[in-house]
C-alpha cells in the first residue's frame, strides 16, 4: 500500500512516499544541523486512490496553448552526480498516457500541446530512488487546471500615422507589421491604396509569445501616381484597425538654398570683377559713347586733348614713324574719335623755339603720347632728346599730365631705355604697335585702338567735338596692345 510521509523540519517541509509492502521504513536528510525540533506526519493514500487528496499540488495552463507540467520537490532527492529522474507520468492513476500524442516526456516536465478543458485532472509523477542501497519510490500528485485568457487585439506596429519622403523613380517597400495573440487565426493584414486591395507577401513568425504578421507591398518604381496615403487594414473576429503612412515627394533641400543663396552674391561678385577686368576698356569706351550727352565738358581750359612727342630723324625708322604719328594718329584719334592732338612740325609755327612751344603745349594738353622707337634705344644710346627730355621732365615732376606710351615694335631689352621712360613704363604701362602698312581698313574699335582711347580723355577737347566716330581707309597694320 502506498503512503506519504510529510516532514516538517521548522522551515523546511520534506515529502517522502513509501509502500509498506515493500519497505517500512523512510528517511530524511538533515545537514551542517545542531539541535533542532522536528514534527513528522505520515499520510496514507486516500480510499481507491494512488495517491492522498490532501498532497496535491496545483498547477495552471491557459487553454488552447502548449504547456507542461513540472514534478515538484524533487531537489531533496538528487544524486551526488545530480542525474535527471527517469520520471513516468499517469493521470488518475491509469498508464497509458503516452499514447496520446498530446503528451511526452521531457526531464522532469510533461508537455501538453493545446489543453483543452478534457485535460483537467490528477497527474501522477513517479521516479525511483535509491538510498543506502535500496530503492524507493517518489511521486507526486498534481492538479491541472485550466483557464481561459483574454485574447489580445492584434495590434498594427508600423505603420503608425506616419509620412515618408520617396524619390521619384526609386524602389521602395512598404511594410506592416501586426502583433497578434498566436491562437488568432483570423487575422487578415492588407494594404490599401486608393479603395483598392493591393497585391502583397505575407509573412509570419512566432515570437516570445506572439504571432508577429509581416506584409510587404512592392514598388518596383515609384511613379507621380503612387504618392499618396496608403492604409494597412488588420482585420479579426472583434476588431478592425487602420493605420496610414503617406508617400511624399522629397522636400526641397533648404541647405542647397541657403548655400546657393550665401554663394550666388559672391559668384556675381567675382563674376562682375572677373567681367571689368576683362572687359574694362570695352565697358569703360561703351560708357563714354552711351552716356555722352550728359556729360558736361571739360573744365580745365585745357586746349589739345594729347601732345604727341616722337622720336626725330631715326635712321631707318623715319617712314615708320612719320607715317604712324602723321597720318595713323590723325586719322583714328581725330577723324574716327573726335580729338584734337598737337603734332610738332604739323601744328607749331615756324621758327618758335622748340622748348617754348614744348613746354607750352604740355601744359595746354591733357595727355602726353610718347612714341618709342626699338632703334632710338640700340647699341647703348640711353640719351633722351631735348623735346622728349622736357616732356619727360614735366610728366615726372610737375605730375600734371597723364603719359600714354606707345611702341612701334617691341623693344627686346627695356634695360637700354633711360630709367625715367621706364619709370614711365611702371607707372603707366605701355601699348604696342605691330606689323607693315598694308591697304586695309583701319578702325577705333580694335583692340589697341580701343586701349589707346581709354587712355585718352573722356571727352573730346570742345574745341574738336563737332568731329565724328567714322570708320576711315588707311594703309595699316595689325595692332595689339602688347
């Protein structure tokens, strides 16, 4: 016959199971114990019963999940090498539990799959167990009860309200992802986009507990027509839920405005600066020509607009440079341009005294036109003239009238130039004149025409304006400004 032993040890409660018929006698363990009170009672299996009514020990498994059973307080009776028990289960006290494929064996545990309230009742856990050589039998008896649990809402986890920004053209997935009970078998996730289902792939997995619904709609190129809201529905037996996530065309990068808004001043800026610098004498020469009729004439009683000083009796040179400072100069800064220029030996009256007239013609002219000869400077010759000496003397000294240098050709080596010209030079830069006359069309908008007449005066001397801007035919050269 089958009985308990309940063992009370203060604290500590130890349960051991004996049948009479095969032992006596039981036993308990107390350890590292000095002097202690100890109460024991002994229980005999109720009346038709494997075990006592009053020993049960209850245990809860909601329905419709998986669950297990655990054989207590087994702890007491372990081995030193602490071994699993070989445990058999019954219920009600009948074998043939295994036989129902809701039940196996799993160390000290009994697994359920999907209780049912038919699954209610007395289990029965028995293990063997040897002491001083012989064996005893544990069990324990365990009530099952089941309950119900509320079921949860399925509940949409993304998306939530939310709005996405989508380049146009671009791939993109949309996902929903649902958190449901895992006993929910009717749950239906969807999307919807314009009162239309749209086609998806579903996907689902349990974890921790839930069933974690996955649904992935596929844009493969997002055209005008797919921005929008588009709304995932989660449908089950008692609820229906909804959330939207909208589809939107990138914002504007503000960044790019406000560096485009802090960069475009200084581009216009160097732009404007990088334009006059290029193009100074072409806007300084439209300026004169647009805004000509508001100018008010000069007011400094000066008489000539530029006295032209040239080199005289140049031996090789002379036909060059008569024909440059006789008919050249003439014929662009006069006719075509409206000057009045002082030539020496065109202008002056015979037998005045060169440094008279030198000397009073600078200081009626606004501009001195000084015209360098590559073979006035030859072989060492560093000697100035008397006439271009005294107007050398009043550009440098009284610093009254501004020089325009012009050379027939470029001078090779500037070091055999007198140091005032090349002061000159620093000071005020210097044109060149290149090529052979030849039967073309010589005209004031050239380019070393045009750097000649933004050195020259704003306006004309008055004394000359009733001259007009006319193109001329002239035996010329090609002309730069060196």
């Amino acid at each position: 016959m089958l009985k308990y032993i309940f063992i009370s040890l203060g604290y500590v409660f130890c349960t051991v199971a004996y049948f009479l018929d095969v032992s006596p006698s039981f036993f308990f363990q107390l350890f590292n114990s000095t002097r202690i009170n100890k109460s024991l009672t002994v229980f005999e299996n109720s009346i038709g019963l494997c075990f006592n009514k009053g020993m049960v020990f209850e245990q809860k498994i909601p329905l419709e999940y998986n669950g297990k059973l655990t054989c207590p307080d087994l702890q007491n009776f372990r081995n030193d090498e602490n071994a699993p028990f070989a445990l058999q289960w019954y219920k009600e006290c009948h074998l043939h539990l295994y036989e129902d494929w809701k039940f196996s064996s799993s160390g000290e545990h009994l697994l359920i799959n999907k209780v049912t309230k038919e699954d209610e009742g007395i289990y029965i856990c028995r293990a063997k167990h040897i002491y001083q050589g012989k064996e005893y039998n544990i069990s324990r008896a365990i009530r099952l009860i089941t309950f119900e649990t509320p079921k949860k809402y399925p509940d949409i986890i993304y998306p939530n309200n939310n709005s996405i920004e989508v380049n146009l053209g671009s791939r993109f997935d949309l996902i929903c992802n649902v958190s449901a009970d895992p006993l929910d078998k009717m749950v239906i996730v969807t999307w919807m986009f314009d009162n239309e289902i749209l086609n998806t792939n579903e996907k689902v997995q349990f974890l921790s507990g839930k069933q974690i619904i996955e649904v992935k709609l596929n844009i493969s190129k997002v055209k005008d027509r797919d921005y929008g809201k588009y709304l995932c529905e989660v449908w089950s037996e008692r609820v229906i839920q909804v959330a939207y996530v909208m589809l939107n065309y990138p914002a504007p990068n503000i960044q790019i405005y406000v560096i485009g808004g802090l960069i475009s001043p200084l581009f216009i800026i160097v732009a404007s600066l990088l334009t006059y610098r290029f193009f100074k004498v072409d806007i300084v020469l439209w300026y004169r020509d647009s805004c000509q009729h508001l100018s008010k004439g000069t007011s400094d009683a000066k008489v000539y607009d530029a006295y032209v000083l040239y080199p005289h009796n140049v031996s090789g040179s002379a036909y060059l440079t008569e024909t440059f400072v006789f008919k050249l100069l003439p014929e662009i800064l006069e006719k075509q341009c409206g000057y009045k220029l002082f030539i020496l030996g065109r202008d002056d009256v015979p037998g005045q005294a060169v440094i008279t007239i030198v000397d009073k013609m600078i200081k009626l002219s606004r501009r001195v036109i000084i015209i360098l000869m590559p073979d006035l400077y030859c072989g060492g010759r560093q000697n100035l003239f008397s006439e271009q000496e005294l107007a050398v003397y009043s550009a440098l000294i009284q610093e009254e009238t501004k020089v325009i240098l012009i050379q027939l050709d470029k001078i090779k080596d500037f070091n055999s130039v007198p140091e005032s010209l090349r002061y000159l030079k620093q000071k005020h830069g210097i044109l060149t004149w290149r090529g052979t006359f030849t039967k073309t069309t010589e005209m004031a908008t050239t380019r070393f025409w045009k750097n000649v007449r933004y050195q020259m005066p704003a306006s004309p001397s008055p004394l000359s304006s009733n001259l007009h801007f006319l193109p001329i035919t002239f035996h010329s050269s090609q002309i730069s400004d060196g």
